[in-house]
C-alpha cells in the first residue's frame, strides 16, 4: 500500500491501477445502483407506505404509516397461510432436493463409466423452463388419462387427483420442483465429493467399515461445508417458491398452494405496493437470516 | 467472506473428471451392475416427461385428451404448431424471447469480465467493500425488488418495452463471480509483462486478459442466456400487453387462462421453451458443467 513507501505520493502505477479498476468496474455499479440498491431500499421505505397503484406516477406523495403494514400482515389470515404453505415448500423441499441431489452424487462419483452421461442427463431439468415443465407436469398429473396415474394403474393403484387436493397438490408440487432442481445440488456434490480422497475409504474398508459406515463416517463429514451451502441455496430457492404454483394450481386448492412470493405478486396486482413490498421484506429477511446463519456454521468449523 | 463462499467449491478438480488414482484392486470398488440399473432408472423418470412432451404435441387435440394415453401418436399432426405460430403470437413471443436473452448475455459477458478482471487482478480502494457488494446481490430475490422497480420503469418510460425487461439483469453478480474465478487462475506474469512493455492498466484488460478468457465469456454467455430465457416474474410484472410478452410468460398465462383446456396447444408452446434450450444445452453442456462447477452456483 501507499502507506508503506516512503514519499507522501501515492505510487503512480497504483494509482492507475485504482482509476482503471473503477473505470472496469462503473457499468455494474451503475446498474447496481439503479436496479439493485435502489429497489432494495425503496421497496423498505414502500413497505412503511400506504403505497398504492394510483401513486405509481407520485411515488413521493405518499402517507408514512409506520409498520401499519407489517402488523396488518401478521394479522392477516392469507398470509399466515402462506407464510406456512412456504415453510411447508421449505421443509419439505429442501431435505428432499439434498437427498435425491446427494443420492445421485455418490451414486455417479461410484461410476465409472457413463459418469458425464448420467451427469448432463439429470441435470437437462435445471435448465428448462420451470413454466414449461409445469405445463408438462400438469398434464402427467392429470386425475384421469394423466402419464402418472396410468402407470400406476398398472399396478392397481386407484391415484387420486394431487392437484385438486388441498392436502395433496402442496406435496405433489414439492416433487415436481425436486425433479426440477436436483440435478444443480447434484453438480455441486460431485464436485465437493471429488475432496474424499478414495485412499482414506479404501483404508476403512479395509478395516471392516461397511458401505454405509463410510458414508456416515468419512463421507458425510468431508461433505459438511458442501451440504451447508447446498442447503442454503437450496432453501433460498424454495423459499421464493412460486411458478409451479402459478401454472399448476393457481395457487389453490383454497390456497393451499400459495406462497408468500404469490401472495406478494397478488397484492402487487390489487394494486397493494405498500403492502406487497411489506410482505416481500419480511421474505428477503428470512433469505437474510439463513444466509447469514450459513456464515455462522461454516466459520465455527473453521 | 469470499472464503466462506469459496470454500465448498475444490478447485482442482472442478468437475469430477479426473480419473481416480490407480485403484488397489479389490473387487469391492468395481461398480456394481445394480448402480447403473438404478441410474438408468432415474434417467428415464428425468427424461420421460420431455419425450412424452415433444411427442404428444404431435397429437390432434382428441387424441392428447384419450384415456388411456396413447404412447405413439396414432395420427401425427402439427396443427398445434401450426395454430401457435399462425393464430396465436408465438412468432412474437419467441423473437422477444431472443431478443432479450441476446442481450442480456451480451451485458453480462462485457461488464461483468470488466468487474471480474478488477476483482480477481488490480489493487484498488473499495474493493472489498465491492466483492462485499456483489456476493450480497447473489441472495437479493426478485420479488424483494420487483414493485419498486416497476414504480421505476413506468415513471422513465421503460414498462412494457424490451429495455425495461433487459437493463435490471444486464450485469448479475453470478457472471462477476464467474468471472472473478476464472480470471484469478490466470498467471500475474502476464500482467506484469505487459506493464513493463508500457500497456495502460485498460490496454491490459482489453488486449492481454480477454482474449484468454475466452471460454468462461462464452459459458457466461450460455448460462446467462438461459436463465434470462427462462425467467418468469419480472417479465410477467413488466410486460403489461400482449406484445411485449416473453415464451414463458404468454405460455403461463395461457395455461392459466382461456387456453387452460387446450392441451395439445400448450404442450406445443412447451416444447417451443424447452427444445431450443435444451439443444443449446446439450451443444456445449462440456462448457457449461465447467462453468458452474467453478462457481458453485447456479
């Protein structure tokens, strides 16, 4: 640093340095500042409004209202219902996605043939339109006539219709998202299990540990930072649970579906800023939270 | 910070293709048959749904509604296609589609190498401060920005037209820490080289580090073009008429409304969404596994 040479000038080629670094770097402040930052904190100060759609041209003349909407919502029968439905997407989702992800990691890293073919296969879903694939899983999951119940027809099993169920439809959306998004987690277990060395399992084995002995006891614990992040990112996912919804079930049964990204979209379309920049701040706190509770974990180990 | 997130990616096999060391021998680590059969088994429940999609909507709209389905459609049609490109707007939809996902690789293959060389290779003041800023954007959900940014857009003419649904995404923080990584790998030699033979600190970035970053640009490219494809909620948000819609958007709408009977037609839309991706996809997936595993996120 400057600091360290001698003369009070700053080092000229540092000095270039910085000025083309921010020069590199003023496109995405830019539009950081704009479409990111700003939002961000506009949509706290909105969340304090009673913002609504007719304001949208005079956004400044709007009446402060403290946390009237914050009280309202958890007031609100709706949102407390989707409040649960998200954590229903969240704890069922989450440890479903890890499971099947990691299941197919080590099922590939044991592979040693066709370990790139299998790869790319699951993970054709990630890339594909969560609407689309919605669409196509409406129709698979067709009572009568649909491609999952015919199958299990074969085997004698009456299926009901899961998405006109309440109990049902929130269930059947969790799978649907599971076979959309394992494939990603997927990915980054392999890559996390490319860090056990095969020398140390070998070794085990050899002193009788069995098959999942070593998983439970070598594996898993080399995995621990890898399955953190996976689940973190995986529960920001959930948590923002949303297009499966919309396509497939229109947030019902009696919005037994609805998340609180719904929710948020549907008070947007009423015409509810206030309120729905309200609701999606108390979902951006949670991602905050979990985010930061990931932090907390991987630092104490280290 | 950087470390935490960095930390669960291995660096020096990314992507698991190194082969493991020379085995012992012992019967035990050969795979058993039962693996591939279960993987092969998986393969296809992954699969299944896009194949029975591409060919049903080669169905007439009866035969899509049969009970029991028909594996094999019994009279091949393309009266779906020929109804979404005809009389629906698919055209349209898909060229907005195009338009807006070109553009935002384009954006994000130019400004995010910018801010990724800075981050990865030039000492400055407030750049932890910026890495700060860019791995924090990574958790900021759309719908956290969504209604502030539409007071935005219509209060500057942009609701409703192709720039409003591209600048918000133009440079993500995903490509910067793409970028970031890649660029870190490269050796400083080359930039102090350069320096001594008198190249500006810019010349260096645009002549020298570029042109090596070839690859990753180009996953860049790929990856943003299919998330931006892809997305859903701003475009749904932003484009108010009809013409302004993206595939995914007039697709989910139309599932939802007055076409939520037309089976056949909406498989049809579906495989408009799903097959150009995944032919890109399957083109380059060499490149984009890479990409991903470098980062670690998607």
């Amino acid at each position: 640093m400057a600091a360290g040479t001698p003369s009070r000038h700053v080092d000229p080629t540092r000095r270039q340095q910085a000025i083309a670094a921010w020069v590199l770097a003023l496109p995405f402040v830019v539009l950081f500042l704009i479409f990111t930052a700003g939002p961000v904190l506009a949509s706290l100060g909105m969340s304090f409004t009673d913002m609504r759609s007719v304001d949208v041209r005079t956004p400044l003349a709007v009446q402060f209202v403290g946390i009237d909407n914050y009280t309202q919502l958890l007031a609100d029968p709706l949102f407390r219902k989707v409040t649960l439905n998200t954590l229903l997407y969240l704890l069922l989702g989450v440890p479903l996605t890890m499971a099947v992800a990691l299941a197919a990691a080590v099922g590939l890293n044991r592979v040693t043939r066709l370990r790139g073919f299998f790869r790319v296969g699951y993970y054709l879903p990630v890339v594909t339109s969560i609407v689309a694939v919605s669409v196509v899983w409406k129709f698979l999951l067709r009572d009568n006539g649909g491609l999952v119940n015919t199958m299990l027809g074969w085997v004698g099993i009456d299926g009901p219709a899961y998405l006109d169920s309440t109990t049902l439809a929130l269930p059947t959306l969790v799978l649907m998202a599971v076979w959309r998004n394992f494939g990603a987690l997927m990915v980054v277990f392999l890559a996390g299990l490319q860090t056990v060395p095969r020398e140390v399992l070998e070794a085990a084995e050899s002193d009788g540990a069995s098959g999942w002995a070593r998983f439970r006891h070598i594996t898993l614990p080399m995995l621990r930072p890898t399955l953190l992040f996976g689940a973190v990112i995986t529960s920001i996912g959930y948590l923002q649970f949303f297009e499966e919804a919309f396509v497939m079930t229109k947030g019902g049964p009696l919005d037994s579906t609805r998340s609180v990204t719904y929710f948020t979209y549907d008070q947007f379309g009423f015409g509810n800023y206030g309120y729905a920049a309200a609701a999606s701040y108390l979902l951006f706190l949670a991602i905050v939270l979990l985010t930061l509770l990931q932090f907390r974990l991987l630092r104490e180990k280290d | 910070m950087s470390q935490t997130l960095d930390a669960p990616v291995p660096v020096s096999d990314p992507i698991g293709h190194g082969k493991p060391p020379k085995r012992s021998g012992s019967a035990a680590w050969e795979t058993p048959r039962w693996l591939y059969a279960v993987l092969a088994v998986g393969l296809v429940v992954v699969v299944v749904p896009f194949l029975w999609m591409l060919v049903s909507s080669f169905k007439p709209e009866a035969e899509v509604r049969a009970v029991p389905p028909t594996w094999w459609p019994e009279t091949v049609t393309t009266e779906n296609y020929d109804q979404l490109f005809t009389q629906l707007d698919f055209p349209r939809y898909f060229a907005n589609s195009a338009i807006v996902a070109l553009a935002v690789a384009i954006g994000n293959m130019v400004f995010c190498s910018m801010l990724g060389y800075a981050l990865a290779k030039l000492q400055f003041p407030g750049k932890k401060v910026l890495f700060a800023v860019v791995l924090g954007t990574l958790m900021v959900p759309g719908v956290v920005t969504f209604v502030p940014l539409f007071v935005l857009t219509t209060n500057i003419g942009l609701t409703n037209t192709l720039p409003g649904m591209i600048l918000p995404f133009l440079a993500g923080p995903f490509g910067v820490f793409l970028m970031r990584q890649f660029i870190l790998s490269l050796p400083d030699e080359l930039i102090q080289a350069a320096r001594i033979d008198g190249a500006g600190e810019l010349r260096i970035f645009f002549s020298v580090i570029l042109p090596l970053c070839g690859p990753a640009v180009a996953t860049l490219g790929v990856l943003t073009f299919l998330t931006s494809w892809n997305n859903f909620l701003w475009p749904l948000v932003v484009a108010t008429s009809e013409e302004k819609f993206t595939l995914p958007v007039a697709l989910a709408l139309y599932a939802v409304g007055q076409n939520a009977t037309k089976y056949g037609l909406l498989l049809a839309g579906a495989v408009v969404v799903v097959i150009p991706v995944l032919a890109v996809f399957l083109a380059l997936q060499r490149h984009i596994m890479q990409g991903i595993a470098m980062t670690g996120i998607k």
